[in-house]
C-alpha cells in the first residue's frame, strides 16, 4: 500500500536534482503551507505537517503554479492524481474492527477459527499430497521436475548484468515456461522475479514499476491480505505485541504517554494497546500519538494518516481512554523535532517496525536519510526507542550480489506461505501479488531513487544506532519467554524465534528475516 508514496518520493528527488536544488528542500522552496485540521466532534488533534513538494500538485500557496515543476511531467502528474479520491471510508467500519480488534471480545472466537480453518486445510492438502505420490502409476516427466528454477534465475540475472540479451531472454522463455502465479511456492516465486528481469533488461524497470504501483491495492483487499496473513504468520503479530507489551510495562506509572510511530499506515498496532491502557489500574493514563507516514501522491497527501487518527480516536473514545493525534505527512529526513509537540513529563516512545529499510541511503549523497532520521530520533529524547527491522542483504548495490541476497529472502518468504496457506486462497494471491511480488519487482527492476527496498542486517543496525547515540537495553524476560511460547505453540513448527545480542529475532527454516530492538540515547 505505501509503495505509491515511496515511489513518488524518488520521482521528487529526480526533479530537484533536474532543477540543481538540494532535496530535501528548504523551507524557502515548500509549495504549501502547514494546514491545522482539528475536528472537534472526533475530539482528535490531527495536524498535517505536509510539504506538498509533489509532481501531482504542481500549485503553490493561493493556486500559484509553480512554472519549475508545469513542464516538467504532465502525464506523470495525471498518472499521479489517478488515485488520488482515496476510499477508506468506503470501506465498512466493521471490516476495520474484525482485523484492528481481532484478539478482542467476540472477534477473538471467530480468528481463532479462520486460524483453524486454514491449519485444516493445510494438514488436508498435505496428506492428499502424500496419497497422490503413493498412488503414482505413470513415470513422472523428468525433464519437468528437473527444472531447478533458482538456478536458472540466478543464470538469468547474470545474463541481464551483462547485457547478454540473446542469453537472458532464453532462459527467460524457460523460466516462464515453467513458473505460474497460481503453482506452487517456487513457481510462484519465479514468475514475479521473471516479471523483474524482463523490466531491467528493456531498462523499462521504474516505468513498470510505477504502473504496479498505481494499480493500489484497495483497502479492503489489503485487510483480507493482513488479516491471513497474521493468523498464520507470526512476523508482525509477535512485534507489535513485543513493542506494544513493552511499551505498557515501561509506562506504567505514567500519566501521559505519548507514542511517536515511524510508518502507522492504518494503525494496526494501536487498538489492543488503547484496550489494555484502558484496563490499567487506578485509570488509564492520557495517550497522545504521532502517527507519520510519507505523503501519498495526488491532493490529499495526508489523507490515510488522517483517516487513521480518526479511527483510533474512535477507539479511545470506545474504551474511555483520554486520547489525542497529531498527524504529520511528509518524508522523514525533512521532520523538525518541534512538529513531534512533545509536552514535559509524559513519557515518550518511538515506536518503528519494518519500515527504516525504505529510507535511503546513497553513498553519493553526504548524509544518509537513515542517519538524519535517527539523529532525529535522537534528538527526541525518547524514554524507550524500538525498532524491527527486515533482517536481509539485498539493499547492496551490485545487482547480481543484491539478486542472489534478494532470492534467498524471497523463496523464505514464498516457501512459508506455500506451507501455511492453501493454494487457492484469494488472499494468498492477494499477499503474493500486491505486497510480496511488488517489491521483488523493485529490487530486481528499479536503480537509484527509484529502488525504495533497501534492507541490511540487524548488526547493520546496530552499528548505525550505536552511531547515533543510543545504547541497547533488553527486553523483559517474561515478555520474551511469552513471545517464544506463542510462536512455538500456535504456529508451524518450521518458524523460529530466537534471541541475539538483546536483538529478538524471527524467521523461517533456519533464516533469520525480521528481528526487533530496543534502545534509548545515551
């Protein structure tokens, strides 16, 4: 879902270094001013620190146009507004709650049963699997199952860097021959990873790229994806109940806590912390937060932010819990600390998963947007800081080495959805297709500003937050005994946790993918 934003993003970097500009620009080049909207009937603070630096308004402050940017890409800016009626509200408020609140009350019962259901039809896939093999008469095609697709992806992506186009569009033949969208994980795998390949070797990688972008993944549709995705995966549940956990227990006493979020998106980490503040003895305590997130091409740059404040406010307001929301927009390099508003004594937390990986970090630029940010963070003071990051190597800049890192990762990641969730499921294609497919397109097709997946490794990170003034502390024993029982017990016995250097770690099959930290300045 936030793809279109990032993509828009470099888009932006391109035009200023047309113009000769630095990005990211001074206050002196901002096309529009910062608008306060603070709906009283939601009793939400929601401010909307957006810079509308975008090529899908090309308008300054009273509808001036900005004669830099008009000539610059009229039908970028079309394609650019296209999705620019966001449809949020469209969306039921229902279907929100059955995924927000889905360990809550009733929704409780009816997860826990999607969650059987789909470990049933796994176990009944496996053992027809096993059946069909016992009863096989024929001799299978050899040459079929002899195709090691992996391989042949790995030639593929030589070829491409170097430039062997006669070779490369062979063993593509091949590899399309082979994979499909609705095969198993590997073909599966093989078929977006073609569709990445064949973008770079017409150099066409950021066009298509953009037209996978703009083709958005409704609301709806990703909330079916999230929804799957958490009753069978434990990467994202466990790290918001490990933030969200620790987060309660570190601010127990407080009266005022305030959570600044690095990438809220819809704020699905929010609702059962607002319910167990709600339940905290003695009343619970008055919770600000800052939701950020990048701004979204089109008019309405911070409209999913705002719409996000505004169901959490509903949720507050649900469970008596004394709430405010300040929204900010824009990209994060460019955030001042007076936007975050932070009040003396409440206690502050940076809260910010799986989102740093898509901050860039060019070597021909003095510095990172990864150390601004976290000078940023710094500078906040925060009582806790933490952060998940996806623990993997393909943000190199050499493509085959960055394919070959980005191969591993992603038949993890098809492998564990071909094990833990049917074939024929929707939502399984839904998740391959618009979340997973898009950013291996990325990685694979896209160079420079435009390549916005850019992980490194938990010890990558590490260094970087020793860096920038943090020291690490860990987390509570009984909290990380609790996550390991869950991830234990109520997943497939082929995903891990483990602990490293204070660092907890989750993965599949012996590969560490995402891992989560705690840390506050020094």
């Amino acid at each position: 879902m936030l793809q279109e934003s990032l993509d828009f993003q470099a888009k932006e970097r391109s035009f200023y270094e047309v113009l000769g500009q630095k990005y990211p620009p001074s206050p002196s080049q901002e096309s529009a001013p910062n608008d306060q909207y603070n709906p009283k009937e939601d009793g939400i603070n929601v401010e909307n620190n957006n810079e509308v630096n975008t090529k899908g308004s090309h308008f300054e402050k009273r509808g001036k146009k900005n004669h830099h940017a008009e000539e610059y890409d009229c039908e970028e800016e079309r394609r650019s507004k296209l999705p620019a009626v966001h449809t949020e509200f469209e969306v039921p408020t229902e279907e929100f709650d059955e995924v927000l609140l889905c360990t809550v009350g009733e929704r409780e019962k009816n997860f826990e049963a999607y969650r059987t259901e789909l470990i049933n039809a796994r176990s009944k896939n496996t053992l027809q699997v096993k059946r069909a093999k016992g009863r096989r008469v024929k001799k299978p095609n050899k040459t079929k199952e002899m195709i090691d697709l992996r391989s042949l992806l790995m030639n593929c992506a030589q070829f491409v860097a170097a430039d062997d186009r006669g070779s490369a569009k062979e063993l593509l033949r091949q590899i399309r021959e082979h994979s499909s969208p609705i095969g198993n994980g590997i073909q599966r795998l093989a078929h977006y990873f073609a569709d990445g390949l064949e973008a770079r070797l017409a150099g066409t990688g950021s066009h298509i790229h953009k037209a996978i972008v703009y083709k958005r993944t409704t609301a709806s549709d990703f909330l079916k994806a999230y929804y799957t995705s958490l009753a069978v995966c434990p990467f994202q549940a466990i790290s918001t109940f490990v933030s969200s956990t620790f987060i309660a227990m570190k601010s127990e006493k407080a009266m005022r806590v305030h959570v600044i979020d690095f990438g809220i998106l819809y704020g699905f980490q929010w609702p059962t912390f607002i319910q167990n503040l709600s339940e905290r003895e003695g009343g619970p305590p008055k919770l600000r937060v800052t939701g950020i997130e990048v701004p979204q091409p089109g008019f309405r740059p911070a409209e999913r932010v705002e719409d996000t404040g505004h169901r959490l406010a509903r949720y507050a307001e649900t469970f008596n819990v004394p709430f405010e929301f300040n929204a900010i927009a824009q990209n994060w390099e460019t955030i001042k600390i007076e936007d975050f508003k932070i009040e003396k004594g409440e206690f502050v937390a940076v809260n910010c998963l799986y989102r740093a990986g898509n901050l860039p970090d060019e070597a021909s630029v003095a510095e990172s947007s990864r150390t601004m940010v976290l000078q940023l963070i710094r500078k906040i003071d925060p009582d806790i800081f933490i952060h998940g990051i996806i623990n993997a190597s393909f943000g190199l800049p050499f493509f085959v080495t960055r394919f070959r890192q980005a191969l591993f990762h992603f038949s993890a990641l098809y492998d564990m959805l071909d094990a833990n969730i049917p074939r024929e499921k929707p939502e399984r294609i839904l998740i391959e297709r618009d979340l997973i497919g898009k950013e291996a397109v990325n990685v694979i097709a896209c160079e420079g500003w435009s390549r916005v997946q850019r992980p490194e490794t938990y010890k990558q990170w590490r260094v970087r937050h020793l860096k920038a003034g943090f020291f690490q502390i860990p987390f509570e024993r009984k909290l990380m005994d609790n996550a390991m029982y869950k991830v234990r017990n109520s997943y497939h016995r082929e995903f891990i946790i483990d602990e490293d250097d204070k660092w907890l770690l989750l993965g599949w099959k012996g590969r560490m993918m995402y891992a989560i930290s705690c840390w506050q300045p020094v």
